[in-house]
C-alpha cells in the first residue's frame, strides 16, 4: 500500500508535466479570438462596404505564366478570388509584392489570385511588355495579371488608390476589402484571411 502510495506520487508530476507537453506541442501556433480578429481587420483597413457590388461584367486582358488572353472576373468563380490592384511605380506595392507572391505561392490551386495592373499606357501591348518585363525580372509566377492600361477594371471594382485588395467568395461576391498594403506573411493576418474564406 504504502508502496503504491510513492510510485502514485512519483508519476502524478510526470504525467501532468507529459500531458502538458502534449497540450502545448498539439495547440495551434497562433489562436484568434473573434475581438482580435476584429481589430486586425481594422489594423489592416479592412471593411465590408462594398461587398453588395455585382462584379464588372466586361473582358480584359490577362496574362499567365506568358500567354495572354481575354477574361472576366466571372470566369474565376468556383473558388475564393483576391484581386490585388497595384502598379510597378507604387512603392508601397512594390514593398508588399514580394509577400504577396509567396502568399499566392502557398495557396495555389485553393484561391485565384489576380493582380490588377493600372500602369497607363496608350496602347495595351505598351503596358503588357512593362508589366511582363517587371514580372519575369522578379520571378513571379503564381499570379493572374490583368493588364488594366486605361484604368477601367479598377473604376469598376471601385478602387480609390493602390494598392487595394479585393476578396471574393467562390460565387463571385465581394466580401471585403483592404485600402492599402497587407502584409501577407504576417501569421495574425494570414489566420484573419483564413477566416474570411471560411
């Protein structure tokens, strides 16, 4: 009995302390309560107020790993989108891109990512070559670029500046929006992203 009593005591701690390693090593790197959500939303200039828009139903041009065809936002329904409008002379987009590719990187083939570009030009084959060059110079690879030359796309989409993202549902609706730069690796808003898909 007695005997039992110490091997009792001398597994008690060892098993509290296994159970709490288990504990800790199994939980999620990084939890999210549905207030801190809320308030990175706001931290990233996140919001909802276009999200009853119909989308532009008109085609423009787009390229993909080097071909370029016409589209339309429609034809990336049946899975979540993120239109991302930016241009190679916007600094803070040229900041965010490299993080945005990765991010496209990681969630190939679950979300479109399209890459709306406004760099002006009069001709539209004028702005495919500037985009093009810039995009094969850094290696991008995994992103959708609409060669928006006249703006018109992101008139449309009701973009005030750049760069601004654009998520959408996998029906094509509009759920939210970002006005300004994401930073796309940061664990706390690629877990709020997350949940806007969800």
């Amino acid at each position: 009995m007695k005997r039992n009593f110490i091997i009792g005591m001398i597994l008690a701690p060892v098993l509290l302390v296994g159970f709490w390693g288990f504990k800790t090593l199994t939980a999620p790197g990084i939890t999210v309560t549905e207030e801190e959500k809320k308030e990175i939303l706001e931290e990233i200039n996140y919001t909802t107020e276009k999200s009853k828009d119909i989308l532009p139903a008109f085609s423009f041009h787009v390229g993909h790993k080097g071909q370029v065809k016409e589209a339309k936002l429609s034809d990336f329904k049946g899975k979540p989108t993120i239109v991302h409008v930016w241009a190679t002379w916007c600094g803070p987009c040229l900041k965010e891109l490299p993080e945005f590719d990765t991010f496209a990187a990681k969630h190939k083939g679950k979300i479109n990512i399209v890459a709306v570009s406004v760099d002006m030009a009069d001709k539209r084959e004028d702005a495919v070559k500037t985009v093009s060059d810039f995009w094969k110079k850094n290696d991008y690879t995994d992103v959708h670029i609409v060669f928006d030359h006249q703006a018109n796309l992101a008139r449309a989409l009701g973009a005030a500046g750049v760069p601004t993202t654009i998520f959408l549902n996998a029906e094509g609706k509009e759920i939210g929006r970002v006005n300004g730069v994401v930073f796309w690796t940061d664990p706390k808003i690629k877990n709020v992203i997350q949940n806007i898909f969800a």
